[in-house]
C-alpha cells in the first residue's frame, strides 16, 4: 500500500522521505504558489502525483471547470473525479457529466464511492468499478456510525470502512482486477487490516503530521485513540519547527509500520 500524509508548505521537501507519492489538494494550487510549485516539480522529478478534488476541506468538491484546468495544467498521474459527499447518485452522475465534458484529459481518473445506505453505496460502487480506473473509499461516512463497533465515533468509523469493504468483497461486488485508494482514516490501527487485500493500492492521510504538529506522538505501532479535530489544510502555512519535525518523523514510521506489520 503506496502511503501519502499531506504536509505543510514548510515541510514538502521533507516529506519526500516519508511519503510514496505526493498528495495534492486542488483549492492549495490556486491561492499558494510554492505549493503549486512544489507539484509541479514532483511531477517533472517523475514522482506520482495524486490531485484531489478538495471536497473533505470545502464540504463540495472544487469547481469543474476549474480543476479541469489544473488537472491540464498539473497532469498528475491520477486525479480524483467531483463528487457529492454522501449522495452516491448525485456523484455518478457528476462522474459521468466531468467524463464526458473533459474526454481528453490524461491522467488515471478516480472515482470515490457515495452514499448514505449499503445499497446506495453499492450501486456507486459498481458504477465506479465499471468506468473509474481506480476507486477511492472515504474514512467517514455516517453510514459507518451504524455499521462500525466501538465506544466512538473515531472507533466506528475505523471499523465500519473495514467493515464495508469485508461485505463488498463477500458479497462478490469487490472489483479485485482495479486499484483501490483510501480516502482519509480515522485511527491509524485501520490500516493494519488490509494485508490481504492486495489491490488496495494507496491512502492518504495528514493524521501521524497533523498529530506531531499538536505535539502528540504515536503510541508505538498502535496509533493514537484520538484525532486532533484541525485540518491540515488550515495547517499548510504553519512552519515545522524542530520538535514538531522530530514528531512527524516518528509518527509517520509508526504509521508505516502499522500498515506494513514491521
């Protein structure tokens, strides 16, 4: 699993040495030139490049035309299509309207799974396992709350995914022959589960750099049982300072060795 943690404008050179692939939020580019010169570096170095659609930072997904554009201008290696959060034929039928008013972009095209029900969930997925080329799964859907065991919504929402993509797959909806990229966590143990699952191929997540910049550490290779509530994207203009780099470093090792079982 190729593993991303965005990080402030301060640390992206940096975080190089943690991460797989860069990770790219799309509403960044337009009001911060270093970071957009950051990614188009990474792109022109030959380091894949994930544009997102910024819909978990702006609570609807960015401008159409104006990603189109970025996605022209930036040409990562994958882009995440606008979606609508939790409104599984709303996003199909945004999935299919971008498609086929952009044919010609290049670039791998993701589409992230909606909705409120199993069922609904479902027919968004099947539809992204027949015309995305990867599919993505976000950390917190409500659906989740009612799905997932745990005394919290963090602990339902980490096991409601699992919980989620165990069903797809037993009950023969899993595409196992497209990749796979999952949307965010809740707790880092998540990730630690999907061994053998091997076409989950990436997540994103800012958790063990939000958590060094706030001063906390990973508990080993167990994570955290809470989540600071902050976003990194109102984070990106922060400048790590040496203790919170020590921090980072840490957490996102744990993180790795989370997910890898080291």
């Amino acid at each position: 699993m190729y593993i991303s943690h965005e990080t402030p404008i301060s640390f992206l050179e940096e975080s190089k040495g943690y991460n797989d692939y860069d990770y790219c939020l799309v509403h960044l580019l337009e009001t911060h030139p270093e970071y957009y010169a950051f990614f188009k570096q990474s792109v022109s170095e030959g380091r894949e490049v994930l544009l997102d659609n910024s819909i978990f930072e702006l609570k609807e997904a960015f401008d159409s035309v104006k990603f189109a554009k970025y996605v022209e201008e930036l040409k990562p290696n994958y882009y995440i299509i606008p979606d609508v959060l939790e409104d599984g034929y709303a996003t199909i039928q945004s999935f299919s309207d971008f498609t086929k008013t952009y044919p010609e972009l290049k670039g791998a095209k993701i589409g992230a799974v909606q909705g409120k029900t199993y069922d609904e969930i479902v027919d968004c997925y099947r539809y992204m396992s027949e015309y995305a080329d990867y599919i993505a799964i976000s950390f917190d859907f409500s659906y989740y709350l009612v799905t997932g065991r745990g005394k919290t919504k963090l602990e339902r929402w980490c096991d409601g995914r699992e919980r989620l993509i165990r069903q797809l797959i037993a009950d023969g909806i899993w595409n196992h022959k497209k990749p796979h990229h999952l949307l965010g966590c809740s707790l880092a143990k998540e990730f630690g589960n999907y061994k053998d699952i091997t076409n989950i191929r990436s997540v994103d997540t800012s958790n063990p750099v939000v958590a060094g910049l706030k001063g906390l550490r990973y508990n080993g290779s167990f994570g955290l049982n809470e989540k600071p509530s902050i976003m990194l994207a109102d984070l990106i203009d922060h400048k790590v300072t040496d203790s919170e780099a020590e921090d980072i470093y840490y957490n996102t090792e744990q993180f790795r060795n989370i997910t890898y079982g080291y």
